[in-house]
C-alpha cells in the first residue's frame, strides 16, 4: 500500500508540472502574438490576445469617446483621458460615431496609439500560476523591471490583461506634466498635437453625440 501511495503522489506531481509547463508555453505564446501584432500593426491579432477585462475597458472607453464632456474627462485617470482624447484627435465625428464594440481598440492599434516601443523589447521573466491566473516578471533587455504582466485563463486559452498596467502609465504621465510646468490641459493638447501633425484645441473636450 506504502508504494502504491509513493507512486501515486509521484505521478500526481509528474501531471502537475507537466500541466505548469503547458501553461506557461501558452502564456508566453500569448504574449509573443500580442507583441508581434502591435509590431507588425494587426489590430485584430491583437484583440485576440487581450482579455475580456480588458475588452471591456475599451468597450467602455468608446462609450466615453463620444458622451464625456469636459467635467467627465477631467474626472478621469490620466490613460483615460489620453485614449478618449487621442481617438477624439484621430477620428472624425463620422467614424467615431459609427464605432461599435471594440473598435476603439482596433482604431487605437491601427492608428499607433499603442506604442511599439511598449513592447519592442520587452519579454516574460518568471510565471508564476495560481489556477486561472498568472503574473510573469516584465523584462526589458534582459533586465529585470518592477513590474509584471497579468495573463487570465479564459474559454479560448491564456489571454494578456492590460488594464493592469494603467497604474504605471498614469504615473509616468503625471511625473512627465509635473517635469513640463505646463497645466495638465496645455500639456495634453501639446502632446495630441505632436503627435498627430495637428493643431489640436479644446474642442477635444466636448462630446461628439
């Protein structure tokens, strides 16, 4: 019975690792597709790696895109507001309005407002699994940063969660305005206009509908 036992509890691990690794092989998987679609600028690539969080955000975002006026966006996190008013920048009233479901993400894809350098040399450290979740250690040049990647199981597989990062861009948005001694507002348009080769002004604030 003893032996029995042993071998049981041996392969029992042996199926456990074995699951670890195929999971961990799917995670970087995901990860690798969504990095070569924001690379190679396949929006819809790219949207089948993301989670349903992450959908949704967007989702939500393009809800915002065309109602929030100037009180709602200055309520915003500072990502919140560079999406809504980056898309509001880049499309006309026509297109925005006939956005549906996630294009606001596949507008943001295709129009390059998700930066290649996010993720150009950026690779997956050590996974760490807890049954449907999995957070891997983000790696920059073989370096080791103090962030990481959230990844979800969902029906279709391991998918890459974005909505986690947000935290770190709106840091790094905020510690750029402070560095600039513009206002937020002076600083926003001045970068929505550089980086469209437009001229960009307040109008940004109104809502399209």
């Amino acid at each position: 019975m003893k032996n029995i036992v042993s071998l049981l509890i041996v392969l029992l691990l042996a199926i456990g690792t074995r699951a670890q690794s195929q999971d961990e092989a799917a995670i970087k998987k995901v990860f690798e597709d969504y990095k070569s679609a924001i690379l190679n600028d396949k929006a819809d690539a790219a949207l089948d790696a993301i989670d349903t969080k992450t959908k949704n955000y967007y989702a939500a975002i393009l809800s915002q895109v065309k109602k929030a006026d100037s009180t709602s966006i200055a309520a915003m996190s500072m990502v919140d507001k560079i999406t809504v008013l980056g898309i509001r920048a880049r499309a006309n009233r026509e297109e925005i309005l006939s956005m549906q479901g996630y294009d606001a993400f596949l507008f943001a894809i295709k129009k390059g407002m998700v930066g290649k350098n996010s993720v150009s040399n950026n690779a997956l450290g050590a996974i760490t699994i807890n049954k449907d979740f999995a957070s891997a250690e983000m790696m920059s040049r073989g370096k080791s940063l103090p962030a990481s990647y959230h990844f979800y199981r969902e029906t279709d597989g391991w998918k890459l969660n974005l909505t986690e990062l947000f935290a770190l861009g709106n840091a790094s948005l905020k510690q750029m305005i402070d560095n600039s001694g513009k206002s937020e507002n002076e600083y926003l348009l001045e970068i929505l206009s550089l980086l469209t080769n437009k001229e960009q002004g307040y109008h940004l604030w109104k809502p399209v509908e």
